[in-house]
C-alpha cells in the first residue's frame, strides 16, 4: 500500500483482482508503479462469491481494473493508462514523436483487442511453469509478438528512452505468459521479455502473486515443469 500523493494532491486508488492471474490488472499497475505515480491498491479475488458485490462500489462494468481518482472513476486498462498519462503524467505515457506516438498507439491498441487466442490458451500465471502443446493460431499470435518486439523501430525507440511506457505496461502480461509456458522467442524479442521479467515493478508483482493463496482451477493449464 502507497501513500495517497500525487502532484495535484488528488487520490488515487487502483482496484485490481489477483496478483497471480489477473493480467489486466498487471497492465495498469505496471504503468502506474513504473511512472512512479503514488496510489492505494484495492485488491479483490476474482471468482470469489462476492467479487462482483464488492466490485460494483467501484464500477458498473463489472470488471477490473478500475482507477479513483477523488470522484472520478475510470475503467479498461487503456483508458486508465491514457488518462493517467494526460491528467498525471504530461503525456509521457507515450514517446515524443508524433510518428513514435501514432507506432506505440497502433501497436497498444493491437495488443488490446488482439491476442483473444494466445490469452485464451496461455492464461497468466506468475506462479507457475509449465510445458504446454500451442497450435497453429496461437504460434501465429506468438510470431507476431516476436515480429513486434524485434522490429527495428521497437528496438530503437527502446533504445532512445529505454521505457516505452504505456506499451511497456501492455506487454508486461505477454512476457510474463511466455516465461510460465517456455515460449521460445528470436534473441531480439527474447532480450525485451527477460528485460520486462526483471524489471523491478514485475519482481515486486510476482513476489505480491506468491503470497496468495487463491487457486483458480481453469487457469491452471499444461504440464508442471
């Protein structure tokens, strides 16, 4: 738990569901931990009888994330992170460029509503490793991440500001998959996942995932390695 701090004095407070599966919830609290942005975590187990009771003080929409601020709530990972990048961040959510800024928006937005298939296949799982068989759709999906994340222009404009930001926050939840299943990656992308995996807002995710003790079951997919 964080103070409640921010430039302008608001209060922030981020609800999440669980540390150990709810990736979603990594996105916006990667980006708010990494920005160095002070917040009050409220966590709620998923699947448990009362989530969605409990959830609805926070948000209609029925999911989580959900971001306070004073009186204002906002819902969906990205518009957390958009709004928090405008209204806390001076932008800086996103790269400078207006072309590097139209590049990480396009491939955040594809990371959004994409993937359906290697998330469905592959659910986050920080405590976990295991072994498991893909097929043809999600090698496809993991092809195109490796083709992302080893593009000249994601490696350069790494290497220009070392953060990306917002897109960090999205990827955040794939590098964590492909470390739990053993995905094999190019060197390039390979060299961004175990970047991300040793990042020291991921460690501190990871060490919060191994102190739960909620199990949910169709989550726990492959073969213990």
């Amino acid at each position: 738990m964080w103070n409640l701090a921010t430039s302008n004095q608001s209060t922030l407070m981020l609800v999440i569901g669980n540390h150990n599966y709810s990736s979603w919830s990594l996105r916006a609290w990667f980006f708010m931990r990494r920005s160095g942005l002070y917040f009050e975590q409220k966590r709620l187990a998923l699947f448990e009888s009362d989530f969605h009771e409990k959830l609805s003080q926070y948000s209609d929409a029925g999911r989580v994330p959900v971001l306070i601020d004073n009186d204002l709530q906002v819902w969906d990972s990205l518009a957390i992170c958009e709004y928090l990048s405008e209204a806390h961040l001076a932008g800086s959510g996103w790269p400078q460029s207006l072309q590097d800024r139209a590049k990480a928006r396009s491939i955040a937005s594809e990371v959004h509503s994409g993937f359906a298939n290697l998330r469905h296949a592959l659910p986050m799982n920080c405590r976990a490793k295991r072994s498991i068989a893909v097929d043809d759709r999600v090698r496809s999906e993991i092809d195109r991440i490796d083709q992302i994340w080893s593009d000249p222009w994601f490696i350069n404009a790494r290497e220009k500001g070392a953060d990306l930001g917002i897109l960090d926050a999205f990827f955040a939840p794939i590098a964590s998959r492909f470390h739990t299943y053993q995905i094999e990656l190019t060197e390039p992308a390979s060299h961004y996942r175990d970047w991300l995996l040793q990042t020291p807002e991921l460690m501190e995710w990871y060490q919060l995932a191994s102190q739960e003790s909620e199990v949910i079951e169709e989550e726990e997919v492959g073969t213990p390695l």
